[in-house]
C-alpha cells in the first residue's frame, strides 16, 4: 500500500506542476456564469455525466453553419468537410479509442437506440436460449431495453432476465461470480449484455474474461461502454467483443444528447440476413450506389451498414471536435493520469473522512476508471448542492451516494484537494484540517 499523500495545498501544486497533461485544462470551457454565481472557480467533477466543451467545439459547428448559408444543398460534396461522408471522417479516430478496426465503429444515433438496433440482430432468442444477462447496477435505460426486447420475442423479462447481484454485505461484483453465473447457466443465456464500467460504483469489470466465459458457452458478448469510452482503455477488437454500444457526452465532452457510437466485431459482418438480421435504411446503403435510388438494399461495408439515417451534422461536429483532442493526446497517456489523480483524491479523503464516508468504488486501482462513488451518512442531493455552494460540481444517486470523477483531460491535482477539503467541511465540520492544509 501507498503512503497517504501529503494533506498540504503546496503538495497539489507541486503535482500539477509535474503534469504532462496539465495543458489538456486550457483545450475546454468551464462554467463561467456558475463561477460568477458562486464568486470561486468551478471544481468540475461531474465529466461521469456530462463533459465539458471542448473550445474547438464552437468553430466546428460554426463551420458547418457557415456551409450550410453559403452553399446549402451543395455542401454535401463542397463543404469544407462534405457531409455526405461526414461521419467517416470520425471512423479512425474512434476505432482508436476503443480499440477497433476502423470498419468495426460507426458513430450515429444515440446510444439506447443503437442498443435497440443491436439487439435486432444480436438477440435471437429460442425457447432453449433465451434468456438475458446483466448486472444488478445496470444503468436504467439498459434494463428498460432488454426488457423491452424480451418481451417482443414473446417472453417475460421475470424469467428471461437474469441481473447479477453482489454478494451480501458488498458493493461490487467478483468477476469470478460472473464468470460462474455464465457457466452454470449459459446454456441459457442467449445475449450478455454489462456495462463496461458500472456507472453507480464505478467498478471497472473484466471485460475480456467475461468475452471468453461466455464465447464458451456460446453467448454473446456485449458491453454498453458509456462510462468507459473514453475514460479506460479498450481493445474491443482483440477482445473479441461481439458489439458495444456508447454514448459520447460523458468523458468523451461532446454535448448533450450528443452522437453515439457503435462497434460491430468483423467476423458478423458477412452472417447472412437470416442468421444475423438487422434493421435497414438509407445511409445504410453502399455509398457507391446510394444515390442511385435503388428499391432494394445493397448494405455499405462493416458496421456502416447498421445505420439507418442521414446523420446530423451539427451534432456530429462537437463529436469530431473531442475525438481529435482524445486521438492527440492519447488513452495510455490519459490513463497513467488518471490512476495517479484518483488515487490520489481516494487518500485525501480516506485521511479526512475516515470514519465519516464509504468509498465503495474498488480500492484495485486496475478494477476502476476516473470516478469514486462515496456513501456519505446524509441526503445525497443535499450534500451535492453544498458542494455546488463550494464550487464542486458533481453528481448524487439517492438516497446517499455522490459520485466524484477526477477527468485526467481537465481535472488538476489542486481541484481534488479542494474537493476533498470541501466535502469535510460539509460532512465532518466540527473536525479542522490540520495547519497548512486549508485553501489560501
């Protein structure tokens, strides 16, 4: 075990001064009219739920404005960007960050409904394998999904549907848990379908010991990847992940309801329809005859062709915009940064909350992301709004759960120590920081 960090403010500076990546702060805009409200610069620790804008995000789609007012419909051949193979200008880029062949990922749509599109053509239950696999902690929307397809096909989520649970007293999963829950009952499970990192503990599973105990079991393997894309790295690919489905506007700073993306393994792409069905459309369509307006489909190679519409490209721009910061500086860089700021924000509070909060995030470092989830002994929203009063921004999950990401692109060794100190001041207020420890 590490010893405990320094508790001094002049020990967060000095971090930050040693930083690589200290630069990668001036790549984004923070909350300015929150800073005014609040009179003291904003401690953003809420990129688990919405990153923040990229600068270049502005200029991206004020060019795109700008094609759209100076050559309209032409701007889908002659804009400076053509829209009409916008998308593929994202395709390497984000095969990069997940660890793809580039003809494996497609950004489009948003992400419940690229796992809709998924589970078309991935779910093929029988009355002998039907049944779905996923975790207790699942984001809701993930669970209102697979649900939702179980009882398309007839049958009822109360027996088709198996959530995994940790075991009494725990918090998180052991992944040998899952992988025996896959042995025992695989033969059953038709669809694994788990979040690459569980949004309400931040627990990081074994994504490729999950892939090979259900392949042996001949399941398929998915992964929704909205809090890992992004925020770990990823060999979806190599992995031999079936599909994965992502938002990015969590550590991927690309807006709001921003575009999704989605990976399609390459040994599905030549499946016949029967076997491997899919929804289909336009922009699905081989780009080479697309405009030829042919009645019947003949589909675009790789997961392109599960796209269904022209996609937006207003929308796609802030999402090319964050792509590129994320191609240049690289997830093994942001990686190495991200374990060293978790750790330490997770010994700042273990030093100054000790017997006040619960860290349940894993203490393995290799087992989580840029995020702790801490059970705190009061109102969880409460305890988010007096934080927001001392400029921390971050998220609450009732009834007692705050939810801190550290974000290695924009979150500076000195913000975990105010965070930390400003936490005690509003859970352990009779207790004072040792000299020396508080904000100058």
């Amino acid at each position: 075990m590490s010893s405990p960090a320094p508790l001094t403010e002049s020990h967060a500076h000095s971090l930050d001064a040693r930083d690589p990546l200290a630069n990668c702060r001036d790549l984004f805009n923070f909350p300015k009219k929150l800073e005014q409200q609040l009179s003291t610069p904003i401690i953003y620790m809420a990129g688990n739920s919405l990153g923040l804008m990229p600068r270049t995000a502005s200029s991206a789609v004020q060019q795109e404005l700008e094609d759209w007012a100076s050559l309209a419909v032409e701007g889908h051949f002659e804009a400076k960007n053509p829209w009409v193979r916008y998308h593929e200008l994202l395709r390497e880029m984000a095969a990069r960050l997940v660890g793809a062949n580039p003809s494996e990922v497609v950004m489009m749509n948003t992400l419940t409904v690229n796992l809709h599109l998924m589970m078309i053509s991935f779910y093929r239950p029988t009355p002998q394998r039907h049944r779905i696999l996923i975790e207790d902690d699942a984001f809701p929307s993930d669970s209102y999904a697979v649900a939702s397809q179980i009882r398309l096909h007839g049958f009822q989520p109360e027996t088709s549907l198996i959530r995994l649970r940790p075991r009494a007293g725990e918090r998180t999963l052991r992944t040998q848990d899952i992988i025996n829950t896959i042995e025992t009952q695989g033969d059953s499970i038709a669809l694994i379908f788990i979040g690459g990192l569980c949004y309400l503990t931040g627990q990081l599973f074994d994504m490729p010991a999950i892939t090979r105990a259900g392949h042996n079991k001949n399941c398929i393997v998915a992964f929704d990847l909205a809090h890992a894309a992004g925020n770990v790295p990823l060999a979806l690919h190599d992995w031999n992940v079936d599909f994965a489905c992502w938002c990015s506007y969590k550590y991927l700073n690309s807006g709001p309801g921003a575009v999704a993306g989605c990976f399609v393994h390459e040994k599905h792409f030549n499946t016949t329809a029967e076997a491997r069905p899919r929804f289909e459309g336009w922009w699905g369509a081989d780009p080479d005859t697309r405009f030829i307006m042919r009645p019947d489909f003949s589909p675009a190679q790789g997961a392109d062709a599960w796209q269904l519409s022209n996609p937006p490209i207003f929308s796609l721009a802030p999402v090319k915009a964050s792509l590129e910061i994320f191609d240049r500086v690289g997830m093994q860089a942001l990686r190495k940064k991200s374990l060293a700021l978790t750790a330490y924000l997770e010994s700042l509070l273990d030093q100054l909350l000790k017997d006040t909060i619960t860290i349940i995030t894993p203490r393995d470092p290799q087992q989580r992301g840029a995020q702790l989830s801490i059970v705190i002994p009061q109102n969880a929203r409460d305890t988010r709004a007096a934080l927001k009063q001392q400029g921390v921004i971050c998220d609450a999950r009732e009834p007692d759960v705050i939810r801190l990401a550290p974000t290695p692109l924009y979150t500076s060794y000195h913000d975990c120590w105010r965070c930390a100190h400003a936490l005690a001041r509003i859970l352990n207020p009779a207790g004072t920081p040792a000299p020396g420890t508080r904000a100058s």
